[in-house]
C-alpha cells in the first residue's frame, strides 16, 4: 500500500508540471448527433493523427522535438504513441538508458525524485512539448504484447493499479486514451484485464476519451461497443491496399447507440503490401491516400496516417533493426509526400457543414460493369453528403468516368468542383441544372494513382472553394 501511494504522489507532482491548464481549455467531446469530435466549444475537431509508437522509447529530446515541430507545421492534431513500446519496451532502455518499470511489475513503475531522471520524466517531456505545439497525445498505455501473449505482465489487479498511475500523471494534459495495442481481446481474461485498465484510468480521469486499438480487419466495438467507458470506436484497416476492410466503418456508423469511429491503424506509406514486399512491394502516397477518403467518406470522424519508418523510428546508424523492411531512416520519412497530404482531407471536410455529414453509398451509380464503378478493390469509389442534400462529394481513386444520382441532392441548381486531394487545390467545373436525373463527370487526369474528390454543393448555399474556411 505504501509503494502504491508513493508512487500515485510522484505521479500526481508529475501531472502538475503538464501544462494542467491546456487540457480545461481544450476538451474534446462527442457531438450530440454521436457520430463525430468537437471542442467543448461545438467547434469540429477532425481528428488528424500521426503513428509513432516508438516515440517515447526510441527518441532522445532532441529528436522528438524534430519530429514533433514537424508535424505541428503539417496540421497534425493527434500523436500516437505507446508507453510500454513493442520493441522490447519493458526490456530495452530509452535514449537515457531507463527503463520504464521495477522488475517488469505495472504496479510498480520506475519512478525516481526529481525532474529529468526516470522513464516517465521523458514521457511527460514529450506530452508536454506535443501539447505545447498544440498536439494531443493518443496515448496507449501499453503494447498489447503485454496483456494478450508473448511477454504477458498484466493482470486483472496490475492492469487497474497501472491505469490509475498513468491517468494520474496525464490527467492535466491533452490526452487521449488509447487501450489495447494491435492485439484483440478474444477471450474472458483478456476482456477483463483491458475493461480493468479502463476502470483505473476513469476513477482518476473521467475528462479525456477512451478507445480500443485491435488488430487488423477489426473493430473495437465487436467487444466494447456497449462499455460506458469506450468513448469513440477504434479500428485497424490493415496493411492492404483493398477497400474491402474499410466497409466496417460503415457498419459502425450504423450501429446504436451510435459512437465515432476512427481508422487507428490504416494502411501506412512505404509499408510492405501485405506484409509481402517480395511479391507486393510497398506501399505509396497514393495507397495511403486512399485508404483515409474511404474511411472519411464512410463516416469515419478523422483519419490517421502512419509511415512505416516512422512508427519503428527506424535509424541504422543507431544500429536498429528494421522491421519488415523500412526503406529510409525515420527522419527522412518524416518528408514522405503522403504527410503532407493528409492536412487537405481535413481542411475538405471543415469546408462545409460538418456534423450534418453521412455516408452515401447509394449517391453513386453502378455502372453495367460494377466493378469499374463503384468499383472494387483499389478502385472503389465511395460517397458522402449532407443529410440535408445541401452538398455531396465523391472519392475517385482512379480517373475513370462515373455518374451520380442528382434526385439525392435537394436544390435545382448545383456548383460542381474539382478538389486534388495532392494539393488541396479547388477548381470549379461551373454550375449545372439539377432536374433529378443522373450527372456524368469524368475526372480532369485519367489513369492510374490519378485520384479526385468531386463536390456537389446547392448553388444557393454559396459554399466557399472545397478547402477554404467555413464558419460551422
């Protein structure tokens, strides 16, 4: 008992030096209507998030303040990063040679007196740094390699202790709770042990969110969906580059009581396709791209882009090993066009009425052979509106010519637009009659990896360009 209160004290001193006032000023919620993020406030929050698991554990200060100023300036708004790493996390020592428990014990975190001298030390350095540039933190307090097999050190008793440690050291900063770790939990013990954690961290926190991160081709809400305590929906689309896993977040936006569902771990750039880079090679811009407009456009309320340097902060020169054939070091990859894309799917999405958005699967017309549209595989085409039928938008991954149902959108007049989900840039295709009949439009490039966003909006709305401000 006495181990326990000291280390929830040090915890608690801890927490203070977070920046406490940036998490009562910056709460995120669900919006009433279930499906999506906002401030507290009722201002929209997309959730644009960057995969970097290894952070904590792999980086010195001075390299995670490189790549924390990097993806400040490129939009990102969520960093994923785990406690209890996947690379020997509990095992291996950090940048200053500590580790982050005694004896491997969750109930017994390795913490010492003072500033700058332990494990956690740097975990509350980098929080601290990501929220000062305006960056929550998706924080996983744990690999799931730590609960569900392998190097099992969690408990049902440990997993409660350790999830109110860590909520007491991060309950002040900007914070959102990831569980789980890219592993499911497929049977009792397993269930426990995760809705233990979840119990620990809310009788301390009870202001920042909490999901689930399974495997691939998985949803959280297959065990959790009905758990108070799972606030938004969390899945893994996986390493593929098909559409088909990216149907669940429609099942999802469908369920009840209705939750928001976020791709956690989708498809990352320069990743092995299929695990098989033999066979597959890997992954591009274009792959990753795809895999985020189908999960936004099927209800999704954000997106998380990953590289697959990045996550494993991947440095030969250090004498890493690569893991699954990562093609440049981390600070390289942190330039890969993909990052510099993702902040346009965001400014796309808050460029019209945000919480009002719906998949629309219907929107689209089947062409005689269906799967040239909507198509299938890498060439889906998917769809999203207004529930109100005030604007419409189609993801073309392909340039390939498609028609939609005009009856869906409620107004006689349409502006039509061209949006290069490369560059962010709108152009208009002018403005068309609407009698209800099907539209035809054929993309401005054809080809291969020639991907674009049509708009459809109600010309009496007077929406700005796609990707220009607009007061929600």
């Amino acid at each position: 008992m006495k181990r326990t209160l000291h280390m929830l004290a040090c915890a608690a001193a801890a927490a203070a030096l977070l920046t406490p006032a940036a998490a009562q000023e910056r709460p995120i919620t669900v919006s009433e209507n279930g499906h999506y993020l906002q401030y507290a406030d009722g201002r929209p929050f997309f959730y644009q998030g960057d995969t970097a698991w290894e952070l904590f554990h792999r980086l010195d200060r001075e390299e995670a303040d490189l790549y924390l100023r990097d993806r400040a300036a490129k939009g990102f708004n969520v960093i994923q990063a785990v406690a209890l790493a996947e690379l020997d996390g509990v095992d291996a020592r950090n940048a200053y040679g500590d580790l982050p428990l005694t004896d491997s014990d969750p109930a017994r975190p390795a913490v010492k007196e003072g500033p700058q001298n332990d494990y956690w030390d740097h975990v509350d350095y980098i929080v601290g740094r990501a929220n000062e540039l305006g960056m929550y933190v998706g924080l996983l307090p744990t690999w799931g390699r730590y609960w569900n097999e392998g190097k099992v050190i969690f408990n049902e008793r440990n997993a409660e202790t350790y999830g109110r440690f860590i909520a007491e050291r991060y309950k002040d900063a900007d914070v959102i709770w990831i569980l789980g770790g890219d592993r499911n939990p497929d049977d009792g013990r397993k269930q426990a042990i995760i809705r233990a954690m979840a119990r620990g961290i809310r009788s301390v926190d009870t202001r920042h969110l909490i999901t689930f991160h399974p495997t691939g081709w998985q949803t959280s809400s297959r065990w959790f969906h009905n758990d108070e305590w799972l606030d938004f929906n969390g899945r893994q689309s996986g390493h593929n580059q098909r559409y088909n896993s990216n149907e669940q977040i429609l099942d999802d936006f469908r369920r009840t009581p209705p939750k928001p569902i976020i791709d956690i771990e989708p498809l990352y750039e320069d990743h092995p396709l299929e695990f098989r880079p033999d066979e597959d090679g890997h992954s591009t811009s274009w792959d990753a791209r795809r895999t985020l407009y189908w999960s936004v456009f099927y209800g999704s309320a954000g997106i998380t882009y990953g590289h697959h340097s990045v996550w494993q902060m991947y440095d030969p020169a250090k004498g890493r090993s690569p893991i699954n054939r990562p093609l440049m070091p981390w600070h390289e990859a942190i330039s890969q066009p993909g990052a510099s894309q993702v902040i346009h799917l965001r400014r796309l999405m808050e460029s019209r009425p945000y919480f009002t958005r719906i998949p629309a699967p219907d929107f689209i017309v089947t062409a005689e052979v269906a799967s040239s549209v909507p198509g299938a595989g890498r060439y889906r085409f998917v769809a999203t509106m207004d529930s109100e039928g005030t604007y419409a938008m189609v993801y073309a991954p392909i340039g390939r010519t498609f028609s939609v149902r005009g009856d869906m959108l409620r107004c006689d007049r349409i502006t039509a637009w061209w949006y290069d989900p490369r560059t962010g840039k709108a152009s208009k295709i002018g403005s068309l009659d609407n009698d209800g009949s099907p539209l035809t439009f054929t993309p401005p490039a054809a080809g291969e990896a020639q991907d674009w966003v049509l708009v459809l909006d109600d010309a009496a709305r007077r929406y700005p360009a796609p990707g220009k401000t607009f007061k929600q």
